[in-house]
C-alpha cells in the first residue's frame, strides 16, 4: 500500500479507483481527479472511493514540478484491473529532460 496518505481512506469502500502516474506528471491533474473523491467519502462520513497508485515499474513518481515522490502500490505488470483508471501524464507529450 502506497504511504501517499493524504485524506486516503484505507479499508473497504464502495469503489476503488486507479491513478496511473506517467513519469512526470503533473501534479495539477492528480490532484484534480483525486480530490473530489476524497472530499465525497469526508462529506458522506462513509467509504465511498479508495485509491490506489499505478506507476510502470512500481517504484516511486515525481511529477513535473519536483515537489515529492509518489509511493506506488502496484506496477503496470501486477495491477489489479479497475473499473476506474485515471492517467496523469505530463504536460509535455515529449520526453522529459
């Protein structure tokens, strides 16, 4: 389980969704697509969304801006298969330098 925690909710929840994190991605969109769900759990006080982290080696993610690494739970190899699975990639369809 990934140690990004920030208003995670751990346990069983009515839907678990997946955040693919590309190498630099960029932060804005991750944190667009996961807010509102955690804002949903804390406003109905139930485990409506959980979440989990995909990245392609499994290993940690920086995004574009350098601010922190994100924990991964799964690899693209080993991921379970979600009924939701968003991808934040960077702003730069180019390679990162």
């Amino acid at each position: 389980m990934s140690h990004f925690t920030y208003g995670r909710v751990d346990g069983e929840a009515d839907c678990t969704v997946g955040f693919y994190l590309t190498h630099a991605f960029s932060m804005m969109a991750f944190i667009a697509a996961l807010e509102p769900l955690r804002i949903a759990n804390r406003l109905s006080g139930q485990h409506l969304y959980s979440w989990r982290i995909v990245s392609q080696d499994g290993l940690p993610v920086t995004p574009t801006n350098g601010s922190m690494q994100v924990p991964a739970d799964y690899s693209l190899d080993n991921s379970p298969d979600f009924k939701v699975l968003f991808v934040a990639g960077p702003f730069d369809p180019l390679p990162y330098k």
